[in-house]
C-alpha cells in the first residue's frame, strides 16, 4: 500500500517475490519504488546498454534490471539516484539463488522529490528460491506478451518439437527414437527471451530464432579419443549467436536444423564465446547438451519479423585498409569478374582444395579479390554485375589487402536489403563505366616498405633524380596519358593464378616450362608503356595487368583478338584511353643496361581523379599561400 507521507508502495517487494503469481497480477497492477542505485553493466560490442538498478519500497530493497528500451531514462538523466518510478510491467525470479526483478514497463513520478525513503532493509534473507511454481517470469499486462527482453511470440504456434532424450546408447542407430515430435500444450513458452539477454546467469529461457549457417560435420582426434562436431549461427531480431553440437547431439540435431527455417531453442548451456572459432557478433555461445530441446516453427506470422541475416559492412571497400590483417568482417560489393576454379594444393598437408577468385567493386572505386574455398568455390553462380554479401571473410594481406571466406562464411547473391539495392543503382548508372584501382596494387609495395608517398610533379621526380640511388623509391604523381606504345603490350601468360609465366607456344599448345604443363589457350596478360605529361614534363612509365585493365578498361585477351582481326579498331581503341588523368602510385628503382644506368618507373596503381577531392586540395593550397 501507499503511506500518506509518501508514494511508495510499502511491502509490495516481499509480496512479488513470496505470493502467488496469480495473487501478484490481481494485487499489483502497479506498484511505486524508489531508485537507490544505478549501475552501467557490461554488453556485447554491438548490443545496446543495459543497467542495472536497486529498487526500494521503503521497506525492502532488490536488484532489478532495466528494460532496454528504457535506457534513455537514464542517458537523458530523467531517472537518478532516489528518483521515485511507477513500475507497471515486472517479472520477479532468481539468478544464482539472489532475488532479480525484471522492470520491464516503468514511468517516472517526476512530481516527487525525496532523499532516500525509510530503512529498507535486503529482500535475500527474506525469500528463498525454493519452489518455482510460485515465482516465475511474469507481466502484469499478461495480454501483451511482453518479456524483459521483447515481445513473446505466439501462444500456440504451428511447430513440431525436437527433443533430444537422455539415451546415449548407439545414437546413431538409434535418432528416430531420440527424437520426439509431438505438439506442445497451449502457452509452451512463457519464459521467451531475444538472444540479447540470453547470458550465463538464466536458466528458463526459450528463444525463437533463424538458422542463417549449419557448417559440415568435422571429425576430430584429440588425447581424450576421436570425436564429431557442427555448428548453427541463429538470429532473431536482437542479435545473432554461434551454437555447437558434439558427438551425440550431432547425431540428434544436424538433420533436423536446416539453414533459412525458425526454431524455438531452449535447455542449452551459455558460456563465454570461443573468438578464434566464430565470427559471430556475441560474446557469448551456445552448446547443445543432453537435455536441449529444439521445435520447429512452421507458423509463418510467427516468423516473418525474423531477417534472414544479419551483416555488420565494413564502410566500404576503401576502408579495408584500415582493417588489421586475420580480423574477421562482413562485406558487400558488385562482382566485377568471376575466374575459373582452380585446385590449390596446401603445402603442409599435401590436400587439394578447389579456389574460385571473385573481383569486388564498389563505389570507393577501388576493387578487391575475393578467394572462395571448397564446395562454395565449386557451386558459385554469381554473374557479373550482381551484389554479393559475404559474413565473416577474413582480410588478409596477399599482394596487398584481399578477402577469404572460412568454412564459417556465409556467401548471398542479390540480397534484399537497402545496401543491396542502394549499390545496385549506383553501378548501374555510373559504377559500370568506372575504372577501378586495384587493391593489391594500391597497398601491396606501399605499406610494406612504410615511405610516405607524397605527390609530386615530373620535374620533381627529375631533379631529385628518383629511382638513381640503392634502394627503391616510391612516389605518386598526377599525370595525363599522353600516348601507348602499342608493340608488345601483352604476353601469353600461365592460366594459374599462382604462376603468370610466359608461355611458350609449342606446335599448337602452349608450354609452361614452370608448371609442366600444356595449355590450349593461354592468359593474356598487360605489359604496358605509355607516357605521361603533367605541366611540368613527361615521364615514361611501365605497368602491368591490373593497372593495364584499369588503363585501358578490359582484359588485354580481347585487345589481342582485335590486333588478329582489325588493326585499325586497335589503334582506335587505344586513341580512346589517351588524355584521361590519373594519380600514379609509382616505384623508381636503378636499372642498368648496356653498361648505361638509368631509372626506370612502374606504375603500382592508377586512380581516376576524384574531382570534388582535387578541389577541396586545391582550395586548402590556395589557403596555405595566405592571401
């Protein structure tokens, strides 16, 4: 009850926690108390907040835990230390024997002002968690179905229940009796939780989520004996979580999860998260246990509201240079080129694996190469001109930065979500005519030798006579292509990727003398050079295929078979990619010839101008002259 001489709600503390939950609904509807602390709690990187309070009725006081969605009350500073709230929604339990209330739907009393009110004294000595049936997660608006952490999900869905039994005997030839499918009673899930407030410290909790990734069964060998494993990448609305399956729960659950359908997922083990095994976004995973029980939800309105995925995009494909080399990311881009499967084998075990590089652009006008592995190298059926979303890649920093996908990635072609469609637009009406810089080119020698690359004129390159001394040096330059020299601009080249020598041809074949091995057609590669001007002189410059396709904006095996069929088209093909601008990232290193030494530059990436950029430039020089 509420005292004359203050709002509090007197007693009503003990009473959640001791009566009845039908005598909590009739009782309180409400109740007032006051806040006596505030405490900032630990999250996951990409979670938000969550805070955790002491409340007192005057008489008695308790921990309690603040809805989310009520964490501007205490960033706006409307809720403080002794501020009076009516709490309105509520679930009492326990967490580890101590009492924990839920405030899951509060209101601010701002009308009142007090010190601290009474003498209230700890609810822990007073309750004791010993019979579950008289306290339990409750609402006091029980029509809504709202928890703690979210909206509940139907009472009475259309699933059927999985449930693992306590039989360990040949589980293999056994599944059909280790799993039960039978319909669940009317309100089977009164404890439903989002995977954001899933943590070590509950233990009654349901959660309804999507399978977005089932890896492959992997065997292992350790000292203990042999033994099999899988894991899932569930996500509902809130979050995402990695949950894995050993030996006999594999034999139970793998064929029965199936990527892309909802299931309600309860009686798992929540422990701390094995970062170097995951790429998922939580700090904490699941294990199935002997106990663990999954449903299938069939009940579509039950699952419309879950996403299919959930990504966390770099910016763009420009900002991979900012991304520490083994970091683990997600990324989205348009598929510039898909190359040929090809068998790599590892050096440390011998094995074959089957590798498929996709070129990504994006608006950043940078490309990048990513490296499928395995069967998703096989299977691949993505085009050119189609968005690709890739979770968990891994950056690595071969020949410059590039992406992998791991056992644990998840690859999509042209999903339905606003990145998707925003690149979509973008490509197809100026992306397609860009010319990309390549990102291995770009980073590959720069950042491996640390010099800073400042941009320099011609002349400055002449007269500090660049590329003359020891050791190479590196530079960048703003030119304009005067003219190509059109003899010799490329080579037949070894289709492996991981070779690109000079092939020979041999009576109708092509010989690679380094593989061993005979070709029908070879890879045509760039071996350019081509002048450029800037206002203060000229400068003869080299480069090969990934400036060359930038340069001259597609593969040099189709300049090859223009050269063979009309030669004029070729020299007005190459008239075309004169007098456009770019800014070289060049190396200049001594070259001796003939007993004559000279300096001989290459071109380690072209980027077209970016004119807003050049402007801004500008008017910071026009700035620094202080006139």
């Amino acid at each position: 009850m509420t005292t004359g001489s203050d709002p509090l709600t007197h007693g009503a503390l003990l009473d959640l926690f001791t009566l009845d939950i039908e005598d909590c609904r009739t009782r309180y509807k409400s109740f007032v108390c006051q806040i006596l602390q505030i405490k900032e709690l630990s999250s996951t990187a990409s979670g938000p907040k969550r805070y955790r309070f002491v409340v007192s009725d005057g008489e008695n006081f308790v921990q309690s835990m603040l809805a989310t969605q009520y964490n501007d009350l205490v960033t706006s500073q409307a809720v403080r230390k002794f501020s009076i709230i009516r709490v309105t929604d509520y679930s009492p339990g326990f967490v580890k024997d101590k009492s924990l209330l839920l405030l899951l739907k509060v209101e601010v009393l701002s009308e009142y002002s007090f010190d601290k009110i009474g003498s209230p004294e700890g609810i822990d000595g007073k309750v004791k968690p010993k019979d579950t049936s008289k306290v339990q997660p409750i609402s006091a608006n029980s029509n809504t179905g709202t928890t703690f952490y979210g909206t509940t999900g139907p009472s009475n869905p259309n699933y059927s229940t999985v449930t693992s039994n306590n039989s360990t005997s040949n589980a293999q030839s056994k599944m059909s009796s280790d799993i039960a499918v039978s319909k669940p009673p009317p309100n089977f899930h009164p404890n439903l939780y989002t995977i954001e407030g899933l943590s070590p410290y509950q233990n009654k909790w349901t959660i309804k989520a999507r399978v977005t990734f089932k890896s492959e069964v992997k065997h292992y060998h350790n000292q203990r004996g042999e033994g099999k494993l899988f894991s899932v990448t569930f996500v509902d609305e809130t979050g995402e979580i990695r949950a894995t399956g050993f030996n006999d729960t594999v034999d139970r659950f793998y064929d029965v999860l199936r990527e892309g359908e909802v299931y309600y997922i309860s009686k798992c083990r929540v422990t701390i998260a094995k970062k170097q095994f995951s790429n998922v976004h939580n700090e904490y995973e699941l294990m199935f246990e002997r106990d663990t029980e999954i449903q299938h939800c069939t009940d579509i309105a039950a699952t419309s509201t879950l996403p299919m995925l959930r990504f966390e995009f770099v910016d763009s494909l420009g900002k991979l240079n900012d991304v520490q080399k083994d970091a683990i990311i997600d990324v989205i881009g348009i598929i510039k080129e898909v190359r040929e499967t090809q068998q790599i084998t590892a050096k440390s075990s011998g094995r074959p694996y089957d590798k498929r590089d996709v070129v990504l652009v994006d608006q950043s006008n940078l490309q990048v190469v990513l490296s499928l592995w395995g069967k998703p190298a096989v299977e691949f059926s993505g085009q050119p001109q189609d968005v690709i979303a890739v979770k968990g890649a891994k950056v690595s920093e071969f020949n410059g930065k590039s992406l992998s996908t791991l056992m644990s990635s998840t690859v999509t072609l042209n999903p339905d979500i606003n990145e998707a469609h925003k690149l979509q637009g973008w490509y197809e009406s100026a992306g397609q005519y860009n010319s990309f810089s390549s990102m291995q080119a770009l980073n590959g020698l720069g950042n491996a030798t640390g010099r800073q690359d400042n941009l320099k004129t011609i002349k400055q390159v002449q007269d500090e006579q660049l590329g003359t001394s020891e050791s190479n040096d590196y530079f960048s330059v703003k030119g304009t292509i005067s003219h190509f020299r059109v003899e010799n601009f490329a080579y037949p080249a070894c289709p492996n990727e991981e070779c690109n020598k000079k092939l020979i041809d041999d009576g109708g074949v092509w010989r690679c003398e380094r593989c061993e091995k005979v070709f029908d057609q070879p890879n045509y590669r760039y071996v350019l050079t081509f002048v450029i001007i800037d206002h203060t002189g000229q400068l003869s410059i080299s480069a090969f295929d990934d400036v060359g396709k930038i340069l001259l904006g597609r593969p040099a095996s189709e300049y090859i078979k223009m050269q063979d069929e009309d030669k004029d088209m070729l020299l007005d093909e190459f008239g075309k990619r004169q007098a456009l601008t770019y800014i070289f990232r060049v190396r200049a290193r001594r070259d001796t010839y003939q007993n004559q030494t000279r300096a001989r530059f290459s071109a380690m990436s072209a980027t077209p101008i970016n004119y807003a950029q050049e402007s801004t430039n500008l008017i910071n020089m026009i700035k620094d002259y202080k006139i």
